[in-house]
C-alpha cells in the first residue's frame, strides 16, 4: 500500500505560473504580474498583458540615467556593452 502524500509534497516546486528558467536576476522574471513589460536588465518580455509603447528620446535618456540597458516601455535596448 502507498503511503498517503501531503498536499505540501504534491505541491513543492509549484508556482502560479510557469515560466521557462532564465539567467536574468532580475525580479521581475519572477512575479506573477510585473508593472513593466520588458525587464530593465536583459530585454525580454516580462508581462505579455501591458501593451507595448513607443517611447521618447527623453524617456530613453531618463531609462538611461537610472541605469536600465533596455527600455521597460518598449524593450529597445539603451546601453551597448563594450568591448
């Protein structure tokens, strides 16, 4: 006879959502309804829900001061690494 499992070992691991894994450690990869659509860090779409925006120079400059490498708004990157 099996021996009974608890609703905490059927659950372990689980999330609400599934997301492929990625090497970005940025939070936002993690939430479950991030308020941005694209992460700061490496560009990738992090909530599919918000639309995707055409930002300004200006609003790129700001993104750019605060130290993001992509925008949030439309994922355009603002910072190319160098060599």
């Amino acid at each position: 006879m099996a021996a009974r499992e608890s609703p905490s070992d059927r659950c372990a691991g689980m999330t609400a959502f599934s997301r492929p894994p990625t090497v970005c450690e940025n939070m936002n990869h993690r939430r479950a309804n991030s308020p941005v659509a694209h992460c700061p860090q490496c560009g990738a779409v992090v909530n599919r829900n918000l639309p995707r925006r055409l930002c300004t120079d200006a609003e790129h400059a700001v993104s750019r001061r605060q130290g993001s490498t992509y925008c949030v708004g439309c994922g355009v990157q603002l910072i190319v690494g160098r060599p």
